[in-house]
C-alpha cells in the first residue's frame, strides 16, 4: 500500500474540492446566497427570552415547584413601586398617603397589572379590635383622622407590616404589583415608568420602580438597546480595520458579507430550531465577527500577497494559490475554534450554554464555508486589484516597524527560552493562585450599569425596607385544614423566626402573623398578646371572623382555599448568589432537621421556592460547569490540534498558550474583582476557541518553512516577520472587535468584553513567545522530523535536564493550578453551610443532670476561630520560674478542630510549634506534629499518649485538646451537690484503660451555670491521690464569647504549677486556614 | 603577522580579560557588601525587629591520645524583621574553635565546595586561623495568595528519616565533626528559592531553585574526623606518587531545582519528591599515568550530577509513629578496588528507611531506624557493598517537667559490624542557660564509616546561653 501521503488518492479530490470557489464561481456564490436567504428568512421567527427561569431546564425540579407554587398562590416576581418621602414625617405626610392612594389606584388600573394582588398601603387592610370583635378595616381610612399620625400609629401596631410595607423610619412605601403573564414584564415596566413620569410628586418625594418583575422587564428592552449599538459598532471598526488593512473597499464589503453570512445564518438556524434568543446570545454577534473576519484576512493577504510578489500571474491563479495554501489554517483553527465551542457545549447544564456553544460552532463552520469557497467566488468573479500603494506596504511591510516589533520581541524570547519558560511558569502560577480568590457570583441588578434609575432604586429600597428580593417556603399538610393545627402553625412561627436571624433576611410574612394580630386585637390590643392563639378551634374562628369583616381572599397569598397549603415568603435585601446561598442552604437544613418532623401527629413538610431559590438552583452549578467546560474544551482543542498535527506533542504545545491565557485571566479576575458569573463564566470556552488560533497558526508555519529547509535563527526571524506580523493584525481584528463590548452598558458583557480580549492578547503573546521558545528548548519530532533525535548526543541530553524539568514544572502548575481551581469551585459550591440554632429549653437546674450538665459546657461557643497571645510562666517547686510566649490559633474546619502553637521566646524553644488536627469523629485519632527547630523538621507525633503533659506543663495534651470541655466519651459523669452556686459532676474514666491513658482515676468539675464554663477541676491519679488542680480565673466576654483568659495547674505531687495567661484574644480577625498546614508550622508565624 | 607578534597580541587579550574579570568580580563584591550595608541600616532602622543570641561552648577530650579534642565557642544571633507581608531573617554567626584538632592549621581545599565567584555570600565572610564568621542564615519569607515563598540562605529538609540522609539531601553538610553535631549546625545553608504553593485538600507543593552550587565541607588530611575508610577515600599505594588535580566544579550557572507534593490523606503524610542535583560530596577519578619514570596516578575530584526521586510517608498507629523513606539515586559513585573506569563505577541506588517511634509512659521515647541501601548495578570491584545495612536506636526520657533529658543513641553499620554510641545528659537550668554532658564512642573494624574515628572517642561537656 502506498503510504505517502503526497500521492493518496483522495488528495487530489480534495484540492479540486477546495477549488470549487474558484471553478465555479457562480454555482458557489448561488449556492452560499440561496442557503443564506433561506436561512436569513427564519430570522423573523426568533424570539427573546431573558427570564433567568430560561437557564434552568423547563423540567428541573426547582422550576416545576415554582411554577406550582405560582399556581397555588398566584405569586409571581413582583413589580415594586417605591415612594420615598425624604421629609422629617416621611411618607406619613398627608400629601404623600395622598399620593400612594393616587398611585395605587392608576396603576391598579393599568391592564396587565394583577389588581387583586396589588399590596399598598392604601389597599391594606388593618386588624384591630373592637367592643365586639374584630375589626378588618383600610389603613387608608385612618388617613383623614389625625394627619398621618394615626397611620403611623396602626402600621407600628401591625409588625408584619412595619418594616415591610413602610420602612421602620417612616421614610419609604411601597406598592408591590404582580402581572398576570410575566411575558408582559417588559410593556408593564415601561407603562408604569410612564405613568411614574407623569406623576405630578410633593417636594422631597422620590418614586423608585424595582423588583425582580421590573428587572425582567427593563433586561430584555435594556439588552436590545445595548445589543442594536454595539453589534454596529464592532462590524463598523472591523470594516475600517479592513479598509486600513488592504486599503480598497471591496475586501472590507466581502469580509463583512462573511461576517453577515455567519452571524445572520447562525440566529436563523437558531429561529428554524425553535430556539430562543437569550441574554448570553448577545455575546455571539461579537465572537462570530471576530471569527469571521480572521478567516477573511488570511485569504485577502494571501491573495494581495501573491498579486504583489507575482505581478505576471493571472488574478485566478492568485486566488487559486492563496485558497491553496491557506485552506489549511483555516480549516485547522476552524476546527479547533469549533472543538472549544463544542466542549461548551457538551459541559453545560444550562440550555442558554448549550445552546451558545452548539450555535456558535455552527456559525464558525458558516464563517469557514464562505471564507474558503463564497469568498474565493467573489474575488474570482469580482477581480479585485491589489491597490499599489498595499505592494508598496507589503514589500516594505518585511521591514516595518510591525514586522521589526514581533522579530525583536519574539526573537528575544527564543534567545532566552528558559527564562521566557519560567516568566510563564510565573505567570501561571501566579494566575492559578489568584483563581483561589475568584467567587461564584450573580445577581442580575448587577446588570445594568449603577447609573441606571432600576439599579439605583433596587438599592435605596432595599436600604430602607425588608428588600426586594423573595424567598418562599410552601408548609404542605397532609389533610384540609391541616394549617389550622397549633403545632403545625407553631413550627411555622419557629421557622420564620429561625429565617430572620439569618443574614439578609429582614423579614417575612405568613398566615401565622395574620393570625398573631388577629389574637392581640380580640385581646383588646394588648402586645402580650400578639402570639399563636394555641387551639385549632379558635383559629378556625378567627378566620371565620375575619371574613365577617373582609374578603377572605386577602390570604389568598398565604394560604390557599382549602387551609392546606400555606406560604411563608421571606424578603432579602440582596440577590447576590454569595449572600442567597448560605440562607437557601441554612433553611433547607432546619427544614430537614426542625421541621419536617416537628409535627408529630400529622405529617406536615416544607418547601423553598420562589425567585432566590430557583436562582440558588441554577447558579449552585455555575462554577463546577464553568470548570467542565475549561477543561472540555482545552481536553477536545488539544485532541482536534493533536489530530491535526499527528502528535500529542503538537497537541500539547498548541493547547499550552491557552492555558496560560486562561491563568492570566483568572488573575486578573481576582485583582479586578470580576466573580465568575453567567457572562463571565463562558469566556473560557470564546478564549479556548480564540486563542488556539494564534497557536496552530505559528505551529503550521514553522512546519511548513522547516520543511522548506529553513533552520537555526533564520526559521525564527522568517516566522517572526512573516507569519508574526499577520498574526499581530489578526489579533488586533480581534481584540478591537471584543474591545467593543467593554464599552457595553451590560455591566456582565462589559467583563466578558474586558477578559476575552486580555485572553486573546495573553494567547497571542504566548503563541509569539512562549511556544517558540518551548520549541527551541524541545525541538518535537512533528516539525523537525525524526533526525534531529539522533543526533542528540547524551550530553546535549543531561544539558536538556533543566529544560525538561522546567517544562515538568510548567506542566506540573498547569495541572496543580487546574485541580486547585477545581477544588476552589467545588468548595464554593459545597462549602460550609450555616449552622441551625438550637433551641435552648429552659429548664431549672436542679433537674438537670450530670450528663445535661456536661452538654451544656461542651456547647459553650467557643468561636468558628479565634487567635490568642499564651503567655506560660512555669514555677517548680523551689519557685523557680521559666516563662514561654507564644501564639496560638484555632479554627473549625466543619466539625473538626485545627490547632497551633507558635512558640515565640524564650531562644531556646523559640520557633517550636505543634499542629493539631481534633476530629469530630469519635473513632478517628487525632493528627499532631511537632516542629523542632533544632531539626528543621516537622515530626508526627502519636497523638494517644494524651495524658503526656504538654511541653512541660502541667497539663496533659488531652487537657489542652478540650479546652474547657469534657470529654463524656471518657467520663462515667455523677453529680454531685451543688457547691457555693457551682455544679458539682464527677467524672470516672469508664474503663481502666481510657484511666491509664487519661493519667487521671477521677476528676471533679466545678462548673457556673452563669456561663456553663468549667472553673475549677480537681485531678486524682490512678491511685486515687490527689494530682492537681486547674482553676480559671479571669473569665470574659469577649466578641460575645465567654473567654477564659486565665488557667493555673498545680501539681501537687511534684509541687509545679503552670499558669496560662490568655490575652489579645479575637474571634473577629479571620485565622487563614495556611496557619494550620505543616508548611506554616515549619516556616514560624 | 610573524610569531612574536601574534604571541604579544594574545597575550595583550589574557591580560585584558583578566583584568575586566577582576574589575567585574571586584565590582560585584562592592555591590554585594552596598547592598548588605543598605539592608542592615533598613533593618536596624525597623520597628518591627527582634534580636536574640546564642552563646555556646563544647569541650571535649578524646581517649586514645588523651588531649582536648574540641574547644568551641559560637555566638549566634538571629535578627528577625517583619512587615505585613515579609518577613526577613538574618542570623550571623561567629565560630572558633581552640583544640588545633577539627581545623587544619593550613587549609588546602577547603573553599573547594564553595562557588568561586561568590565564596563569601556562601562560605565564610571572614575566616581567621581558628575563627570563622559566616551568615548560618539569611532569608525573606512572602506571602502572597496562599503561596510561600522563602528567597535567600536556608536550610531545607526533606524526608523522614532522623540522621540518615536519604531524601535530606538539599543542603550540603559540615563533615568536620563527621555526623556529630546537630543537623541544624551541621547543614550548611545554601541560596535558593523555595516555594511552597498550598492545593486543595491537604496537598501542597513545594518548588526549589537552588542557583547556589555549595557543597559539603569535607575534611582535611590530619584532621580528627579526617576519612580514611577505604570504601570513602582512596588508598594511597606505596611507591606510587599521587598527582592531585585541581578539584573539577560545575561550570557555568547550573542550577539545583526540586519539587516536592506532599499531602496528608486518611491520617498518611506523603510526599513524592524529585530533586535535580549535584552530588555533595566530588567523585574521586584516579588515572594512572605511566608516562615518565614515576608511577603515578592522577586524581581528580568532579562533582557529579545526579537525579533523586523520593518517596516518605509517616502515620501515626495508637501511640507508635511510623516513619518511611525511599530514594533512589539515578547515579550514585562508588569506589572500586582498581583503577578500571577511573577508579569508579557508577550506578542507581535505592536506599530506604524504615523507622518506628514509639511513645512510652513515663516521658521515654524510644526510636529504631532501619536503613538499606542497594547499588542497582553492582559491580564486585565496588569496595562497598552491594547492599548496606544500618540500624540506629534513640532512648530518651525527659524529667522534671521536660527541664532534664537523658538521651542515648546507638548505630550499628553492618557492613562492617562498626558504629557508635552516644549518651546525653542535658538539663535546661532557666530560660537563659542550659548544660550538658555526653560521651560519643566510635567502635568496630577501622576500614568502616564509623570504625575510622575509633581513636576520636571522646567525652564532651557543653554550656549554652541564650539571651
């Protein structure tokens, strides 16, 4: 079998393929413009979608759940008009409740608005009593009696309302609209901005419109507008960089009909697969563009170029060469570009993501088909000369400062190709440290820019009342009327309560605070009284009566018909996902732990929904997709380059330049303060698409001019000049293409606009830099072919060594850096949620026993970390005293503990340090290390011998492991009689061996029920004679923490005594986790 | 051009080169000590430093010819200065010792192990007949993002292993005392950069650069712990003349790098290492010249490079701590019996520790190492064997609240039934001072490691004050 390739058969059907453009310019051209109208006309039938809901599947579990809720209590993301009255009686003013009545009712009036939802002061209604009863009356009818003041007076009465539909200061109201079809968010928000604008307002009154309602609405109209801007602007200046570039207007007008054919084919495509326009979508314009009119450049070069350097060749053969010889790049960084969009696709959870990576795909495969065929078609039919003073350019252009600026850069760096190695080590690592800093984050008010009027109203609102921002929890019951039931109701109020101490929750609302005013208005107003009625009777009745005074469609938010179902929405203050998370999560743990088995005799659960919940649900996964599709695109770019090239090698080399570029964007994310969002979390997959390019470019080339016998220096200057110089310009079309959306009024294509093009310039400097430096150093087999490797002699090999390793160690950073990222995004996505607070009962102490006790003192908060001075002056028995200073941390990781002394003076134990690793689990020893400097090595040491006295004190180490706490997996614990208001447990080791390590045979705790602290501890050994006493003195809040700040041991066998003095002490200041790592202990403070 | 003319102009060039090579070194060294002079008025100018030192002293008498074996002083300091981010340490040191015995009075290669351009940042700054003032340490740590950098003069120890060096081998050794002294005295310090990157999950990774080529000091002739083991040092023949050649360095700007991953996982630390070096010791080549009438043999020294990849792991069992370490050397330089290949073969070397730590009651500490070493390509004229078997034992027990340590150690090389004996008595007086007393015994076949210092036996008492 013929096995060169040069001869197979199918080459020669392939270069006549190739050719098509040129042989048959007419049917080409026909055909590009018949697919294009045909796929042009589908246009008409894309449609926009920009609801946050469309990043999640239609199936997945947390939407399906919303979208019942919203059926069941007709809840729906509100529209929020807010009506700021800066004056001293704030909007308690006459003019302004006169205002809000006004408001109120024009837009109750306005179609699209739910009128029976609307929630407004003037709407609501007030719960008092009366001789007979209850009264459900409007506040707006205490309106006319005593100036405000008695409005004032009933909404302070009412604490549902106060803080959610006036601010606590009196200075902020709001009226929440909801819509009947969230598809009319957008005609909503503009009529009432209309309406608002129209609205003739009293001196220090302000009107504010926000809610999630209104951030759908404004997004899609604000999008477009920014979307009809900027997609102009970028075709503008890729024109004029065309027109610059080859100086006629032709190339300029056919480049712009491939970027025409693969951007309006793409969203054609889209509109005949029923696929919806979304907020991410506005980005591909931008990137096709950018794709495009790379591809137009190189076969517009190429075909000057030959028309320059063949002046007696026909047009046609210059098309002909230049499709020849650039047919292979194109197609190569197409189907690189290609495989990075693909990965995307195949990475993505979200349908928007999926979707961009499938469809920009297609429209580089678009953007391919008329550069190479449609394109050649064109300058065959249309003839364009290559204008003189181009030649003049390009014969010049060997020498001009372009081609000198990329010969002198690049040419350094292969000069110097370990030091350009370990620049871009440094530059990796660097990156890929600073990656630790990024965060997952959202929130879709960060969209629009803070100058906008939604931006700033979402702000002042949730400045003065609860937020904008809701939370839902659905209460299920087993039976109709299941709500009725005290216990039920009662575990409600428990858990409302339990959400309001988590942060950003400033309130919430149920039937259960409905029912608490109903209860202190038929106790005569009394505010005792405002509590849970206790008997499922007399709920019944309440409701009953209210509806004697009112529509019992009031609840119909809180409660559905059948008292089955009931509703408790929280509001927050922010949508970011970083503060949403820890409170979705903490609820979820109470509602698994307190509530869905809080009611005993029926069975009664709880759900979240709502907004933040669903955008909990779809950004939980943002950062571990994002890290996918990174290495899904690196993984299928390397494996096309590698394809292409046969060689795993060339497929690494071309793959390096991206990852640096990743790194470099990484960084620079984490020093700008961009959190990976959805905009800025897809630019990995744009920047693998992109950046490869550059690589597989300088790799063609210098293959291609080794093969023409060009070696040593001269390869390098003959890339630099040639292949660098196009490069340069390809990469500035791209880089002032993305450049435009940095001037994007869309705060998140703003950064992606700003990351993209610092990755492209970061993979195309890589490309120009790194990568022929890496060849220089590796000289791979696929470019210099197999003899170079003989050549090698054994010692060029050994002087190989530091090349190798360095490239080793690259390697090494690029994976350390990617499983570092990994698990950073795996963290923010699993890390530690909030604790749920127990519930302390009150019980008197005399009942309590030893066991209660012991319990009490080991939940003694101790801190999630704290760092303290620990002074140890140790005293023998002839009083003579040795002093020790030293620092001690300690954190929780979990429900482990981590902690670590650094000895500070005196010399001779200076630098010491010992690191303790205290699981919770009971059957997993402890970890400790001992740093001794003398050694200059961090020695493990066993941690059983806990009854071992620690550094020469008087307390063992299991002693300084519990710090305060008592260990009842020890003790057999007996309490004994109370001494001097002190409780009194006994503890016994439970066998003879835990006695035998412990040292102790049994130990008395004096303990204060003032603060459950451990003060005093008398010791006996194993022979039942007394050992020694600890004794805490000096106990003080601090941070709100009861803080032991002194411990004095005696010994009284040995008469030494050691007394700790804690000072500095501070749970504010953060503890970074690297305290606690051997390295750290090696290092000293 | 005739002769005398092509003669002059070369000639001219030596001397002009080597004038600009003088002015450039003379230059640098300006620059050097500017730099230093900056660094300590910034430091001294600092708020944030700390001063301590370490006054010290060790006599000691041998027992076959009964005379005072050692008779140090050290002075110490440590100067630390920090700011939020750096920190810099810097600890000048001052050595002398009054015995005539560990020092040769007429130092012949001793500045071997030294690189030439920079002896001073890297040997001894000021050397006297008997005294010797050197920078022990002087480094700057960083941090920055989690990542640790520690750039300057540092000790670094890899491994598990307690005295045994396998996979310790970053820094070279002062052999003047043999395995005597403390590691942290006997460790020379070398430039370097080390960095130590923090992953996720209790894994870090640390990064090496050690541009500083310093090697161990070794020994001179005549010297108390001067090697004479023929598996060490080569075997002056009777009537042949030996022509020492100067010792070959590394040329150029070659550098050391390491990388080392350790982790900590399911109660293990691990580490996997590799380490791109110099050998510490020079490989001794011995050509026998036959030309002229003399028999005589050329010997040089060359320091050889070589690859470790390193293994360790330690865990804690209850109160017994086990301690493991493997390295293996991709070329290790072994004497031969004759002067085939110049007198060495070369081969990979595997050694391994395996060690156990045991806590008992009553503050006793009792540790065994088991140590082996295996030449992969053994060659019988290899004057070692092919597989070298140790085993060490440490007793110690601390009483009165840690203030007095009662220490013993015994090493037994069983390649030749040598080894040594050690026994401390060190009681910690106050903060300030301490004092000890110990005896070390060297015993067994004269040809082994440790059966050459027989006749240094010696007993030694020592006084330390810190202030």
């Amino acid at each position: 079998m013929n096995t060169n390739r040069e001869k197979h058969w199918l080459l020669p059907v392939v270069r006549s393929g190739i050719q098509a453009g040129v042989n048959y310019p007419k049917t080409v051209l026909f055909a590009g413009l018949l697919l294009m109208a045909l796929l042009v006309a589908g246009l008409g039938q894309l449609h926009k979608d920009t609801r946050a809901d469309a990043f999640l599947e239609a199936d997945n579990p947390a939407l399906v759940y919303k979208n019942k809720v919203r059926e069941i209590f007709g809840l729906s993301d509100p529209l929020i008009v807010a009506i700021y009255d800066r004056s001293a009686e704030g909007i308690y003013r006459k003019q302004t409740l006169d205002l809000i009545g006004q408001l109120t009712n024009q837009l109750n009036a306005l179609p699209m608005i739910n009128t029976a939802r609307t929630i407004s002061l003037a709407s609501e209604n007030n719960i008092t009593a009366s001789a007979d009863g209850m009264v459900v009356a409007p506040f707006y009818d205490l309106r006319s009696t005593g100036n405000g003041a008695a409005v004032r007076q009933a909404i302070e009465d009412f604490p549902l309302y106060h803080g959610m539909l006036v601010a606590e200061d009196g200075a902020m109201s709001m009226i929440v609209l909801e819509l009947y079809d969230d598809n009319q968010a957008e005609a909503a928000y503009d009529a009432i901005n209309k309406l608002l604008q129209q609205t003739q307002v009293p001196a220090d009154v302000e009107l504010h419109v926000a809610g999630e309602g209104a951030v759908l609405g404004y997004l899609g109209h604000y999008i477009d507008h920014d979307a009809s801007r900027l997609n102009p602007l970028a075709g503008l200046i890729i024109t004029i960089m065309l027109m610059v570039a080859f100086r006629r207007l032709l190339p300029a007008l056919l480049g712009n009909l491939v970027i025409a054919a693969s951007v309006l084919m793409t969203l054609g495509f889209m509109a005949y697969c029923g696929v919806p326009f979304f907020v991410i979508t506005n980005a591909m314009p931008v990137i096709l563009i950018g794709m495009a009119v790379a591809d137009s450049i190189h076969i517009f070069s190429h075909y000057y170029e030959m028309q320059a350097r063949h002046p007696d060749w026909s047009l046609q053969a210059c098309i002909r060469e230049a499709v020849a010889v650039m047919a292979r790049p194109v197609t190569l960084t197409s189907l690189t570009t290609i495989a990075g969009f693909l990965g995307l696709y195949a990475s993505s959870y979200m349908p928007p993501f999926e979707y961009f990576g499938l469809f920009t795909a297609f429209g580089v495969l678009v953007a391919w088909f008329y550069s190479l065929f449609v394109l050649p078609a064109c300058i065959t039919l249309l003839k364009p000369r290559v204008s003189q003073r181009w030649i003049r350019l390009e014969q010049n252009s060997q020498q001009d400062t372009f081609a000198r600026l990329m010969t002198f850069v690049g040419g350094s760096c292969v000069r110097h190709p370990r030091v350009t190695l370990s620049l871009f080590a440094f530059l990796s690592i660097s990156g890929a440290l600073l990656a630790t800093q990024i965060q997952v984050n959202e929130n879709r008010i960060n969209t629009f820019h803070s100058s906008e009027a939604i931006y700033q109203a979402d702000e002042v609102i949730n400045q003065h009342l609860e937020g904008t921002n809701t939370l839902d929890i659905v209460i299920t019951s087993s039976r109709n009327e299941g709500i009725f039931s005290p216990q039920v109701l009662n575990a409600m109020e428990a858990l409302q309560t339990y959400a309001e101490t988590l942060p950003h929750v400033n309130g919430s609302s149920s039937v259960v605070d409905y029912l608490k005013q109903m209860n202190k208005s038929l106790n005569e107003g009394q505010s005792d009284a405002y509590r849970l009625p206790q008997d499922a009777d007399l709920i019944a009745q309440y409701f009953l009566l209210y509806s004697a005074s009112s529509d019992p469609a009031d609840f119909s938010e809180e409660i559905d018909y059948d008292y089955r179902l009931a509703n408790i929405r929280l509001n927050l203050d922010s949508a970011d996902f970083i503060a949403t998370k820890p409170v979705v999560e903490a609820l979820q743990q109470y509602i698994d732990q307190h509530f869905n088995n809080a009611v005993s005799d029926e069975e009664v659960t709880a759900s979240l929904s709502g907004r933040v919940n669903v955008n909990y649900h779809w950004i939980k996964d943002l950062g571990v997709s994002h890290f996918y599709s990174v290495v899904i695109s690196l993984l299928c770019v390397f494996l096309v380059s590698a394809l292409l090239f046969r060689s795993w090698a060339a497929g690494l080399l071309a793959t390096l330049p991206v990852i640096c570029s990743i790194l470099t964007v990484y960084a620079a994310m984490a020093l700008l303060g961009i959190d990976l969002g959805i905009g800025t979390s897809m630019f990995a997959s744009v920047a693998i698409g992109l950046g490869i390019d550059f690589a597989i470019h300088t790799l063609e080339r210098l293959k291609t001019l080794v093969a023409d016998g060009l070696k040593g220096s001269g390869l390098f200057t003959e890339l630099f000049r040639s292949t660098g110089r196009a490069l340069l310009f390809n990469y500035l079309a791209i880089a002032f293409g993305f450049g435009v959306l940095i001037s994007s009024q869309v705060v998140p294509l703003t950064h992606f606009g700003t990351i993209v093009v610092l990755s492209v310039s970061m993979s195309f400097i890589a490309a120009m830099t790194l990568l022929p430096a890496l060849i220089v150093l590796l000289q791979p087999t696929f470019i210099f072919g197999e003899k170079k490797a003989s050549e090698a002699s054994a010692i060029a090999a050994e002087k190989h060594v530091a090349g190798s390793t360095v490239l080793t160690l690259l390697f090494a950073t690029g994976l350390g850096a990617a499983v570092l990222y990994g698990a950073l995004l795996y963290g923010a996505v699993h890390s530690q949620s909030l604790q749920a607070a127990e519930v302390v009962n009150t019980e008197t102490l005399a009942t309590l026993t030893a066991d209660d006790i012991v319990q009490r003192v080991n939940a003694v908060d101790d801190g999630q970390h704290v760092s303290s001075q620990l002074s140890m002056l140790l005293t023998d028995s002839r009083g003579k005293e040795r002093r020790r200073e030293t620092m001690s941390y300690r954190k929780y990781f979990g429900d482990d503990k981590k902690t670590v002394f650094f000895y500070k003076s005196p010399a001779n134990v200076k630098d010491t340090g010992f690191l303790t690793f205290d699981y919770a689990a009971a059957d997993q020893e402890d970890d400790q290390w001992l740093y001794l400097p003398a050694l200059r090595k961090v020695r493990r040491i066993s941690a059983s011998d806990r009854g071992d006295y620690f550094m020469g004190t008087d307390f063992t180490y299991e002693d300084i492991k519990q710090n305060g706490h008592i260990s009842i997996a020890d003790y057999q614990l007996q309490r004994l009689p109370d001494d001097d208001g002190k409780l009194m447990v006994k503890g016994t080791p439970k066998t003879t061996a835990i006695a035998q390590e412990l040292g102790y045979g049994e130990v008395t705790f004096y303990i204060d029920p003032q603060n459950w602290i451990v003060v005093k501890s008398d010791y006996l050994d194993i022979k039942q004679v007394p050992l020694k006493t600890v004794q805490v003195t000096d106990i003080r809040m601090v941070d709100g923490i009861w803080t032991r700040h002194q411990l004095l041991a005696e010994n009284h066998i040995s008469g030494h005594r050691s007394l700790f003095i804690f000072s500095a002490v501070d749970y504010q200041q953060d503890v970074a986790d690297h305290l606690f790592t051997q390295n750290t202990l090696r290092r000293g403070l | 051009m005739n002769i005398r003319q092509q003669l002059r102009q070369q000639l001219r060039q030596q001397l002009r080169q080597q004038l600009r090579q003088q002015l450039r070194q003379q230059r640098r060294q300006q620059h050097r000590l500017s730099a230093g002079a900056f660094t300590l008025i910034l430091l001294s100018s600092a708020a944030h430093s700390e001063f301590s030192s370490e006054l010290s002293s060790e006599l000691a008498w041998s027992d076959a010819p009964a005379a005072l074996s050692k008779a140090e002083v050290q002075l110490q300091s440590e100067w630390q200065y920090r700011t939020a981010n750096t920190s810099f340490n810097l600890q000048p040191r001052l050595r002398a010792d009054f015995s005539d015995t560990l020092y040769a009075e007429q130092p012949t290669s001793r500045t071997d192990n030294y690189p030439a351009g920079s002896l001073h940042s890297s040997g001894p700054l000021a050397q006297w007949d008997n005294v010797r003032f050197d920078i022990a340490e002087a480094y700057a740590d960083q941090y920055f993002y989690g990542v640790s950098l520690r750039s300057g003069k540092q000790q670094v120890v890899w491994g598990q292993a307690d005295g045994l060096r396998v996979l310790d081998i970053i820094n070279p050794q002062d052999m003047r005392e043999f395995n005597l002294p403390d590691a942290e005295d006997s460790r020379i310090a070398t430039w370097m950069l080390n960095a130590h990157i923090p992953l996720p999950n209790e894994q870090s990774l640390q990064w090496l650069i050690i541009p500083d080529l310093t090697f161990s000091e070794l020994t001179e002739p005549g010297t108390a712990f001067a090697i004479t083991s023929p598996e060490l040092a080569p075997q002056p023949v009777a009537g042949v003349t030996v022509n020492r050649l100067p010792t070959r360095r590394p040329e150029g700007s070659d550098w050391e790098h390491g990388l080392r991953w350790s982790a900590f996982l399911a109660g293990w630390d691990i580490s996997a290492s590799y380490f791109n070096f110099y050998h510490d010791t020079p490989v001794i080549y011995r050509t026998l010249n036959t030309g002229g009438n003399n028999l005589q043999v050329d010997v040089e020294a060359v320091y050889r490079r070589s690859h470790l990849l390193g293994l360790s792991a330690s865990t804690a069992f209850s109160s017994v701590v086990l301690r493991l370490e493997a390295g293996h050397t991709s070329r290790a330089f072994f004497l031969r019996d004759d002067l085939q290949s110049n007198g060495i073969s070369q081969s990979p070397e595997l050694a391994t520790v395996t060690a156990l730590d045991y806590q008992a009651p009553a503050d006793v500490f009792v540790s065994y190492q088991f140590y082996q070493s295996r030449i992969l390509v053994y060659r019988p004229q290899i004057i070692r064997r092919e597989i070298s078997t140790r085993h060490t034992l440490l007793l110690k027990k601390t009483l009165l609240n840690d203030t007095l340590e009662l220490s013993f150690f015994a090493l037994l090389n069983r390649d030749y039934n040598d080894g040594q004996l050690r026994s401390k008595v060190s009681y910690q007086l106050n903060d300030r001072w301490s004092l000890w007393s110990g005896a070390d015994y060297f015993f067994g076949d004269r040809a082994g490691p440790f059966g050459q210092f027989s006749s240094s036996s010696r007993i030694l008492i020592g006084w330390q004050n810190a202030f």
